[in-house]
C-alpha cells in the first residue's frame, strides 16, 4: 500500500467531497473524463485536496470498486452515480489518505445532503464503518483477483503482460504512482543549473534530468505560480519524456535557420513551444481540437514565440498550401498508456477496442502526411503509448508500405529500448512518463 497522504486544510469537507463527487461521476458513467476538473468549485484553500480526491480515487479505482461491490449490498442505481463516488471516495480517504476516520466517513457521508440525497448518508456510513472494522479481511478478499491487487482493469493488464513479459509489473507500479513535476528550462532566458540554484534559494528542491538537457524534475510538486519567472516564459511544465522531441529533431533543425516545420496534432502545445524555444524554424501547429488549439496560443504568448497555428484536421490536406516540409512532428493521438499516472481515469474510461479505433487513425495521419515532406525531409512519430499496437507495429506497417521512409533514428541513445524502427520508453517512478519514439527521413 503506498504512503499515505495529508489533506489541504480549510473550507467545508462536505462541499469538496459533494464537489469530488460531481467531477467523477460522469467518468464512472462514461460521460466524461478528469480533463475539465473545475478546480474553482471550491475555495482555494482546498483545490489540492480536490484534485487529489479525484485523481487518487481514479488511480485506485478497481480496488476501490471491487471493495464497494463488497460493501453495498445491492449497487447503486445509474442515476446515483454520484453517491457511488461519495463511496469510492470515502474507501480512499480511509485507505489511502492520511484523514481521521471520523472526518473521512462523516464528512464524506454528510456530503449527500449537498446532492440532494439525504438517504445516502445512512447507506454511506453503514458501507464505510464496516470498511473500519474489517479493512484487513475485505482487502484481502477482494485482492484475491490479480486484477484488483495491481489496480488495472483486465484487458490493459492482459495486453502489458503479453508485450512486455520483462517490464510489465514495474510498468504498473509506475501506473500507480503520480508522475513528478518536472520542468523545461527556457534556454534563451537561463541554463538549467542556474535555474535548479535559483528554485533552491526559495526552497523548491530538484534535480537535473537524466536524459532531457533542458529538464529539472522537483522533489515535491508546487503551484506554477510559485515558480520563478514563470509568468515571464523563463520556465514551462513538461515531463522528460516529452522533451526529448527537440533532442532528436536537433540535428535536423540547427542548421537550417528558418526550416519549414509542422506540428501536426499540436495541443496542448509543449513540444511546439520547446522547438520554437530551440530553433529558429518557421512553424505551423494544427490541432483539430480548437478549444485545445486556444491553450497553445496562450502557452506561445506567455512564451513570446510565434507560430502559424491553424484549426485543422491532419487527416485532410484542404489546410495545406502545397508547399513540403523540412520536418514533420506527428504527434499522435493513442491510448495515453504511457501517461496513465497523470490521467488516472483511462483504467476507466479507456476499452481494448479503443485501440484497433487509434491504430487505424494513426495510419491515415501518417500516410497523409508524409506526402507533405519534402525529399530529405524528417518525419518524427510520437506517441505516449506503451502498446506495440501502436508503437513497433505501427512503424513496421508504415515501412512495409512505404519504400522511400528510412530509419534514422539513434541506436546510440541512452534512454528507453530498441523497439523495431523507434525507441520504447516505461513510466518510471520519480522519473519520465512511457513514450515512443521514431525518426524516419524520406529517401
């Protein structure tokens, strides 16, 4: 069982349990996912206990629903999925969190007064005092199902076995576990031991990135408003992995002031604000996405760098002036099971089939694009998956049908494993997220 953690202090327990519920029951439902939590639901005072409420009880969750399913004697109807939530929230808080007992069930259970639904809180504090009395017993009952002990539903437990015989447990353990904070230092503003000197000066201890120059990741997470010169682009939020899009499109771009580049399925932005800190390019960022598109802009702004962004589907090519490219970044859109650790609800809200629905997007994006880049041109495909599906096999296909795409990504690297024509990546614990990389150049 992981370290308990400490509630933020302040503001009503009742309303940021009735406010935690809220946000989770459209992901229960399959409604809707943790991407829009409205922090501001509730006082400032109490948005980190939001939020980790709502994080930690989707990283838990099919240890926590098998425990419910334990506890009710019938389920919960579908219109009640928020009481169902009052429930799995009141199992972490009492599991996994560092609350009194006493504030864990009465505030969690006086909660859904605040829902309209008074004839809970007797239903929720019957469940929750047996959960007291006979913790050890139920955990043990319904760890009894693999499934359940590591926390993963079937299918994606099933799939990282098989892929992955070796990494597979350290895999999930890193699911578990939030991701740190890491940052990118913006280079033409400070280097990154200058910056680590400042951040510790005020208090906010790191270290410097294994494998990402421009990296720091913090020993303890912190508001970004409390980083120096955020405000003012000195400093971004992007995790190691990430950043190591710029790295390997280095050789390509340095020397090619004022290159042609695409960031195909650009938002929320990270990687084109890194390139654009980097190099000297002349960028085009398209999302099809433009509510996303709107927070790159903004990402940019704060940055002070520019680029041609365009609400557009990179499947299509009426956005396109005709005119090739010198490199292509693709992005792709996947699974997110490299990155489950700061997006929890995918144990929930993602199924197997989701993937033969992604891989098949992923092959349009590539055989689109790659008419789009020049000759001698780069093409680098990103995903933040850890399934071959996706990764290795998708590349493989890709090459098969395409003759004039050669290889050319590093064999020499020092992060991630050889995986077919890219590089494979696992979640690691206090350090970066599962990605996967390829560079091919066209022949």
């Amino acid at each position: 069982m992981s370290q308990k953690r400490s509630p933020q202090s302040g503001g009503s327990g009742q309303e940021v349990r009735a406010a935690a519920a809220r946000a989770l029951a459209p992901v229960l439902s399959d409604q809707g996912s943790l991407a829009g939590l409205d922090e501001h639901s509730v006082v400032a005072r109490d948005r980190g206990l939001l939020k980790e409420l709502c994080f930690g009880t989707c990283r838990r969750l099919p240890r926590l629903e098998a425990l419910a399913g334990v506890l009710l004697k019938q389920p919960f109807k579908k219109r009640d999925s928020d009481v169902q939530a009052l429930l799995l929230l009141g199992i972490y808080q009492l599991l996994y969190m560092r609350i009194p007992a006493h504030a864990a069930v009465g505030e969690t259970a006086g909660a859904a007064r605040l829902l309209n639904k008074e004839w809970a809180t007797r239903v929720l504090n019957g469940c929750l005092r047996r959960l007291q009395r006979e913790s050890e017993a139920l955990q043990a009952q319904v760890d009894q199902d693999e499934n359940v002990a590591l926390e993963h539903p079937p299918w994606l437990l099933n799939a990282l076995r098989y892929a992955w015989p070796e990494q597979w447990r350290d895999i999930v353990e890193a699911n578990n576990q939030p991701g740190p904070m890491t940052l990118r230092v913006n280079q033409r503003y400070n280097d990154r031991e200058a910056y680590l000197a400042l951040l510790t000066k005020q208090g906010l201890n790191g270290h410097l990135c294994t494998h990402a120059p421009d990296g720091i990741t913090l020993e303890t997470p912190c508001d970004v408003t409390a980083l120096p010169g955020f405000e003012e682009g000195h400093v971004s939020v992007q995790d190691e992995a990430a950043q190591l899009t710029a790295a390997l499109l280095g050789p390509v771009l340095a020397p090619r002031p004022g290159a042609r580049v695409l960031d195909a399925c650009c938002a929320p932005g990270g990687k084109t604000a890194h390139l654009l800190e980097q190099f000297e390019i002349a960028l085009t960022a398209i999302d099809s996405d433009n509510q996303r598109l709107a927070r790159v802009d903004d990402t940019l702004n704060r940055l002070g760098v520019e680029a041609t962004l365009q609400h557009a589907d990179a499947t299509e090519r009426d956005w396109w002036d005709g005119t090739p490219f010198d490199a292509i970044l693709l992005d792709a859109p996947c699974s997110g099971t490299g990155v489950i650790r700061r997006h929890p609800d995918i144990k929930k809200l993602r199924r197997r089939d989701d993937i033969r629905t992604l891989v098949k997007l992923q092959r349009q994006l590539l055989d689109n694009l790659w008419p789009m880049l020049r000759e001698g041109g780069t093409l680098l495909y990103a995903s933040c998956s850890v399934l071959p599906d996706e990764n290795i096999e998708q590349l493989e296909a890709f090459l098969a049908r395409t003759p004039n795409a050669h290889v050319t990504t590093p064999t020499d690297l020092a992060w991630g494993i050889p995986s077919g024509a890219g590089r494979q990546l696992f979640p690691a614990l206090s350090s970066h997220d599962g990605f996967f990389y390829a560079r091919l150049e066209k022949r």
